[in-house]
C-alpha cells in the first residue's frame, strides 16, 4: 500500500514538472521569436525606409515591451506610411495608437484615435472595447455603456463588452 501511494506521489510530481518545463519551454521560444523580430526589423528600419505593415509590427512589439512612447513614433510613422502607399487597412494603426497612449493615461488622446479607427472600420471590436473603456476611465459612463452596447451588436458573445456593460448599467441607472 506505502508502494503504490509513493508511486502516485512521484507520478504526480513527475506529471507537475512535465507541464512547468513544457510551459517555460513554449514561453522562451515566443520570446526568442519575438525578439528575433524586434532585432530584424529594428535593424531594417535604421538602415531604410520600411513599409506600414513594418512600422506597424516593430510598434506592437514596442508596446508588448511597454515602451509606449517608442510605440507611438512607429505607429505615426506607420500612418504616414500608409498615407504613401495608400494602404486601406489602417484601422489596427489607430487601435494602436490609442492603446499606447491610453496606457500613458493620455484619454484624450486614446479617444480621438479609437474613434480615427472605427471610422475605417465601424465594426471593429477591439476598438470598440477600448473606446468603451477610456470613456471608463474618464468617468464618461453613458458614453461607455453605449459604445460596450455597440460592441456586443458585432460581437454578442464578447465576454468584455458584456461584463463591463452590466456593470455600467447598474452605475448608470442608479
């Protein structure tokens, strides 16, 4: 009896361990991946002018990095990009944008350029729910409701979008 319970255990630890290793080991290769990306791209646009979609990538990996005001220079020079290529899809620049500032506690700013991305693209949840929650922060909460409201029309099972309504609708009813 003594066996097998020290066999469960060690099974258990082994089991344990098994999933830990194979988690860090998944971590440090996204890591390497994206770091591998910051290093090239990085070391592309020092040395030419690149594309939006470079621009745009190298200020996701800023912002994933938290290095916000770094992220809102490629990003505006993404936009800029965009404008010479005439590229269409610049709605995820925006997003961006917004979300750096947003982050730097910049509302305003966050705000003005959520809204620049839903007027490319109305349907676009994330924006969406990043409008709904700047107007949170700046305690604008009707405003907020109605846009998590909008977002839910697009998207019915957005689990963010439902949460922080029901929550808005019991402050704004009150």
């Amino acid at each position: 009896m003594d066996n097998n319970l020290a066999v469960i255990y060690l099974s258990i630890l082994v089991g344990l361990l098994t999933f830990t290793v194979v988690g860090v080991f998944r971590q440090i290769l996204k890591t390497r991946k994206i770091e591998s990306s910051f290093a090239k791209l990085r070391k592309k646009l020092e040395k030419e002018k690149g594309t939006t979609q470079e621009y745009y990538e190298l200020g996701s990996i800023y912002s994933e990095k938290k290095l916000y005001s770094q992220a809102i220079a490629l990003f505006q020079k993404a936009l800029k990009a965009a404008q010479e290529e005439e590229e269409e899809n610049i709605a995820p620049i925006y997003n961006g944008l917004g979300y750096a500032y947003f982050t730097q506690e910049q509302y305003d700013l966050a705000i003005r350029h959520y809204k620049e991305a839903l007027k490319f693209k109305p349907d676009y949840v994330t924006a969406l729910n990043n409008l709904g929650h700047a107007y949170e922060k700046k305690k604008l909460n009707t405003q907020a409701l109605q846009t998590y409201e909008e977002a839910l029309k697009f998207a019915p099972n957005n689990s963010i979008a439902k949460r922080r309504a029901e929550s808005l609708r019991r402050l704004v009813s009150v």
